[in-house]
C-alpha cells in the first residue's frame, strides 16, 4: 500500500526539517502532500486557527503539539514565493505572498527531494483578502451565498478560474512538484441549501451552453422548498437513501446535480489542459472531494478523466457527516417552522446514508480528539467501500482517510481499507497523527501503483 501523509509546513518549522523526515521515513513514509505556506503565530484569536473550526469544532485540538506544546495556535499563513504577475493578468486575485530572506518551503521540498521523497502540494483556494461577493455562488431567490468552512466562490466564474489557473502554474514553476492537490473544486453540501446552487450569470450561461432550461431548475428547487414547508410530521425515507429521496423532494432536480458535474469535470479538464501547455504535463493534479453520496450533488465525478495525470480522490471523514446531520436539521427545521430540529435527524441520517442510534442534536458535535464521536464507524467502511467498489481501476483507485481521533479507530481504519483492496491511502493529516499512529502505518506500507 502506498501511503500518502498531508503535512503542513509549519510542522516543519516546528519540529525541524530533519527530524520530521527521519521519523517519516524511519515508519516507510516517503511520499508527502505538503501544504505550502509559512506560519506567523499571532496569538489573536480573529485570525487562523490551528487546528481549523469547522464552525462549531472548538473540540479539535492538534495531536502532535506545535511550538512549545501548544495543541491549538493562532496566527496567519503566506507563500514564500513571489507571485509572478504575468500568470494573473486575467484575474483580479492573487496569493497572500510575504517576502521572507529565504524560502522555507523550498528548503523542504529540497530536502525531500535529497531523499528520494515524493511531494504533493496542496493548493489553498481562498485568495489574498478572499473573494469579491460577485464572484460568490447565488440561490435562486438571487441571495449571494459563501458556502460555510470552504468560503469557495461558485466554479464556473472565469475570474475565479482564471485565478485557480494561475496559482497552479505559479506553484508547479516555483517548486517542480509531483503532484499538485487541489480541494473544493467542487460545489460543496456541508449545509442542505448548498445542493440547490449556484443561479449565477455565470452557471445560467453555462446552463443553456449544456442545453439545459434554467427556468427548469429554479421550478425543480422551489419544489424541493415547498415540499420540506409541507412536511409535518418530518418524513423518514427510511431505506430510500440520497438519490431516491431527492427525486421524491423533486424528480427534475437530478438534472442540476448533471450540470454541476460537467461543469466540474469541464474545470477539471481546464486545468489540466492548461498546466499541459505551460509545460508541467509530468505533473499530476489530485482532485478532492466529498464522499459518496454527498459528492452526486457537488459534481465531482470519481470517473472524470481517472488517468496518470488527473485522479478524484473521495475524502473519508466520519466527525464531518455528524456535523452534516445536525447542520441540515437545524437548516431544515428553519425551512419548516412546524418541524423541529430534532424530528428531522431521522430523515437527514437516510439522506446521507449513515447510520447512528442518537436522534438528539445535541450529540452530533464534534468529538473530542479521544472520542469516537456520532456517526457509527460502519457507515465509514460502507462508503469506503463503496468507493473502491465504484472505480474502475481497482489498482490505481485512492481515498483519503483521516487521521482524527481515538488509536483504535484510526487502526481500524486502516484495516478496513487494506481488505477492501486500497493499493493507494492519503493520510490527513500529520497534526492528528500521535507517534504510535504513525508507527502503525508501517503495517500497511508496500508496493503499489499510483
């Protein structure tokens, strides 16, 4: 098995270069996905926290500590790099770059490179004083929307293309890397409303270049908001899962969810073709997305393009579907007055296709980092199989299992997909990772084709 380790830069300014390599490297980790920007501790909590709050995570807490053994740390992040203004002439945004005396993240990469380590950069999205509201995705009531913890802006904007565009070329002729990882490229559903975007100009263009009828999909999601205002008592769609109880909700809204992934396999092939030209075409792009079923509505297609040069990778994070439960209750229950929070949990678990015997709000927070958490671990393994079960080629197939909370479950984790038959496992992320999970990695790791 091939495993792939998420680590970000400051754990190297933490621990030292040296030292995290040879404790890699010392438990047969020698491929990294490396997240590129340099950490300036603030201590102000307004800024970025370290660990990330997925607005109610205050649980989350590092468990490997930074910096003098703190577990969570306040400050603010920039590119070593210098932006080259030529690649950024068709878009208003740029990197959040600081100048420093040298680049850190370049004696990292070096030094992988010394050592015969693969490096994957991941590419952060949001750019240098986030995105311009016109840029943002639209309901179709015309609401401007910022999709919560991603704070994406809609997929089919050329401002915001053009920028994804630019900062890809940037970093591959900065750094030379193997592999470039680029999250979100997708419409993402951490809230229920976030699967009836986007009416921009932009997607409504889009829409009728693919011969779709906008008025179609606007009748499709007043549809799917009248029907949850007419629900009293809340309804269980117990056995129907996500894509029956869609089309229960509204038989014609499958057909958005169809835009969606071609509008993401069309960016996909964009970039793709674009870094091609630029000279980079030895370097592959990793696409990252939600899970199943979740990922039927955000339109990234596991089958889109699944090449050398461009893989889908499915993210595996259980604390994430707990919270999804509660976040889509507590939405829904807004939607309908009449129906609570709560009676909608029953209802949300079926949509999402997980399992968990709580039917109480309140347990569906996020767990402590010894905590299993809501979401029994069963669901996991069914989408985890699911996954590999769906690809086409079974040797070259990956997901993204995370390294958050208890040993035993991490363990078990890995078990489970070594006899679904992964070849290839990313690892998120380093920060989550005690030394005993890392050194049980060392069971897993072997040969196999990336």
């Amino acid at each position: 098995m091939n495993i792939d380790m998420f680590i970000e830069l400051v754990v190297f300014q933490s621990e030292g270069i040296a030292n995290v390599f040879d404790f890699l490297q010392k438990n047969g980790i020698n491929y990294i996905t490396l997240s590129p920007q340099y950490f300036i501790e603030t201590g102000d909590t307004q800024d970025l926290r370290l660990p990330p709050l997925d607005l109610d995570g205050q649980s989350r807490v590092l468990e490997r500590p930074l910096f003098n053994g703190k577990r969570v740390q306040y400050g603010k992040k920039y590119f070593c790099f210098q932006p080259d203004e030529t690649l950024y002439q068709n878009t208003t945004y740029r990197p959040n770059c600081k100048k420093f005396d040298s680049d850190f993240c370049m004696e990292v990469v070096q030094e992988a490179r010394r050592r015969n380590i693969q490096v994957s950069l991941f590419m952060p999205n949001v750019p240098k004083n986030g995105y311009q509201k016109k840029d943002m995705p639209i309901s179709c009531d015309g609401k401007q929307i910022t999709p919560k913890i991603s704070n994406e802006a809609c997929r089919n904007v050329e401002n915001v293309i053009n920028y994804y565009a630019a900062l890809m070329k940037d970093l591959y002729q900065t750094y030379k890397p193997d592999e470039i990882m680029l999250d979100w490229m997708e419409f993402t559903n951490y809230f229920f409303s976030d699967n009836l975007i986007c009416f921009c100009d932009s997607c409504k263009t889009k829409m009728e270049r693919y011969g779709y009828s906008v008025q179609e999909f606007e009748n499709s999601v007043q549809e799917i908001y009248t029907w949850v205002k007419e629900q009293y008592p809340a309804p269980v769609c117990e056995g129907l899962g996500w894509d029956m109880i869609w089309k229960r909700m509204s038989p014609g809204i499958s057909a958005l969810f169809e835009f969606k992934r071609k509008s993401c396999d069309e960016l996909i092939a964009r970039l793709r073709s674009e870094l091609d030209i630029f000279g980079g075409k030895a370097t592959r792009l990793l696409f990252t997305g939600f899970g199943p079923p979740m990922n039927r509505s955000t339109g990234l297609n596991p089958s889109c393009n699944n090449s050398e040069t461009v893989r889908i990778q499915l993210k595996s994070y259980r604390f994430h579907w707990g919270l999804m439960v509660r976040w889509y209750s507590e939405e829904l229950a807004t939607i309908n007055c009449k129906t609570s929070a709560n009676d909608w949990i029953p209802f949300v678990k079926n949509l999402l296709e997980v399992e968990d015997s709580s039917s109480t709000l309140t347990d569906f927070t996020m767990p402590e980092p010894n905590e299993f958490g809501p979401i029994e671990f069963v669901s996991e393994c069914n989408k985890v199989k699911q996954i590999f079960e769906d690809s086409a080629d079974k040797q070259r197939v990956s997901v993204r299992l995370h390294g958050y909370g208890p040993i035993d479950l991490f363990r078990n984790r890995m078990q489970f997909a070594k006899e679904c038959g992964y070849q290839n496992i990313s690892i998120q992320r380093y920060g989550y990772l005690c030394d005993e999970k890392i050194s049980l990695l060392q069971e897993y790791v072997g040969e196999g084709k990336r």
